[in-house]
C-alpha cells in the first residue's frame, strides 16, 4: 500500500515499540500515518488468530445474511403474517441485516489491521450506522416488548370479555334450561291431562260400548224368544196343516174311491157298448162280404159283353 495514501480513524495520539511488528508510528492532527517502513507491519495478531477471527466472523455474517433474508422472505410472501407483531420482527431482521453488514466487517478489519483503509468518508459514517444499527435493533425490541405487553393486556381483557360473555351466556343458559325446565313440566302436566281426559273418553266409550253389548245381548234375546215363538208357531202350522192335510187326504181318498168305482163302472159300460159295436160292426162286415162275393162274380162277364161290343 502507498505511504502517502494511508489515513486512520485511531483516536489516540501517541507511539507504541516492536513488540507488535509496528515500530516507530506516530500520529498527527491530520491523521496522515508517517514513518511507516512496510504493509505488513500493519497486522496486529498472528496468523492463527486471523484465520479464527475471519471462521467466526465469516460464520456470523453468513448466518445474519441468510437467517435475516429469509425471515424477510417468510414474513413478505405469507398474507398471514402481515399483521403488526411481525412487521417489527421484520423491521428487527433489517435492523441485523444492517448491523450484520455494517458492522461486522469493519470489526473484523480493526481487529486486524492498525490503521483505517476505507476513506474519511466512512471514516466518519460507520460510527454513526454502526449506532443507528445497534439502537433500531434495540428499540425495536422494546416496541416488540411493548407490542407484547399491549397483546397480553387486549387478551388478558379479551379473555376478561370472554369470561364475562361466557358468565352471561351460562346465565342465559340456566335461564333458557328453566324456562324450557318450565315449559317441559307445563307440557307434562298437560299430557298429564290430555292422557286423563283420554282415559276418561275411553272409560265413557268403554261404557258405552257395554251397554250396546247389553243392548245386543236384550235384542239377540229378544230375537231367540221371537225364533222360538215362530218356531212354535210354525210347529203348530205344520201340525194344523198335516192335521188338515190327513182331512184331505182322507176326503180324497173317499172321493178317489168312488171315482174308482165311477171310472169301473164307466169301463164296464164301456166294454158292453164296445162288445155291442162290435157286434153291429161285424154284422155289416158280413154283409158287405156278400156284396164284394157278388161283384166278384159279375165282373167278368162285364167285360166280356164290354169287349163285344
């Protein structure tokens, strides 16, 4: 590196020996570093001690790097988390990301090298981030405290509201249970009723429908005493009429019996004036045989003297 180019931020003024592998440096008010022999004499610690260094710091700024972007990437693509308990998570990730790359790097360069590389610009702007950093992180996890507390009181008061609303609806709960408790037993009296009132109606049919039976049973009574009394009548008609029946029996038999003899003698006048027609008929029978006998004999000679002629 060229002399005449090299500044420092170191803010003591002074000289200190060899012992550090830097001899003879001495400081001004313009904080120009003269009387410096070579590069390498600005490295204040051993190489293992380097090599240690850039392993821890290297693994911190990577884990900041990688674990703040993706708790940024998280909280930006999920709607969910778009509330204010992790906008301030969020705006803590920042706050280490740029502590992260603020000050990490410049730590691990003064811790190695005794002189400022970077310019009196930054010179004078990393204090000043390096403050504005460390103070975003840490007021940030005040109002994530505060953010928190607030929480806790909305939902120790909600759970407050929630017990009162819970005491309220248990209320109106045993309220609804009595009234319907209430209704329920109105009902039951009322079926009570009704089922009394049924009872009744079926003891007033029961009753009924006995003394229909008992009507029933008078009229069947009455209808056998009826059935016998025709059944009697009827027998008494029978008799009268076989009696009547015997009368003319007895009637027509007398008259059968005298027809009888009436159609004898009929037969019997009968067969006599058959016998006599008889008779008178084969009397005329013999006559008209003399007659054909004579014809037969005549005829002959009818046509003979026919013939002739």
């Amino acid at each position: 590196m060229d002399d005449n180019n090299a500044t420092s931020v170191v803010s003591y003024v002074g000289s200190w020996n060899a012992s550090s592998n830097i001899t003879n440096i001495s400081w001004n008010t313009s904080f120009n570093i003269t009387n410096i022999t070579r590069a390498e004499n600005y490295v204040t610690q051993s190489t293992f001690m380097v090599v240690m260094l850039s392993i821890c710091y290297g693994g911190a700024f990577l884990l900041a790097i990688i674990g703040n972007i993706s708790v940024l990437c998280i909280i930006f693509k999920n709607r969910r988390f778009h509330s204010a308990t992790y906008i301030f998570i969020g705006n803590l990730a920042v706050a280490d990301l740029c502590m992260a790359v603020i000050c990490l790097p410049m730590t691990f360069v003064t811790n190695i090298y005794a002189y400022w590389m970077f310019g009196p610009f930054l010179c004078t702007a990393i204090p000043y981030l390096q403050g504005v950093s460390v103070s975003a992180s840490v007021n940030t996890l005040v109002v994530i405290a505060l953010d928190r507390e607030r929480e806790r009181e909305t939902e120790t008061e909600r759970e407050r509201q929630r017990d009162r609303d819970r005491e309220t609806e248990t209320e109106r709960q045993r309220d609804r249970d009595r009234e319907t408790e209430t209704e329920r037993q109105r009902q039951r009296d009322r079926d009570r009723e009704t089922e009394t009132e049924r009872q009744r109606q079926r003891d007033r049919d029961r009753d009924r429908e006995t003394e229909r039976q008992r009507q029933r049973d008078r009229e069947t009574e009455r209808q056998r005493d009826r059935d016998r009394e025709t059944e009697r009548q009827r027998d008494r008609d029978r008799e009268t009429e076989t009696e009547r029946q015997g009368q003319r029996d007895r009637e027509t038999g007398t008259k059968r019996q005298k027809d009888t003899q009436e159609r004898q003698r009929k037969r019997q006048r009968d067969r006599k004036t058959h016998r006599e027609t008889e008779k008178e008929t084969h009397r005329e029978t013999q006559r008209d045989r003399k007659y054909v006998f004579v014809y037969s004999d005549l005829m002959p000679l009818f046509f003979i003297v026919t013939k002739g002629r």
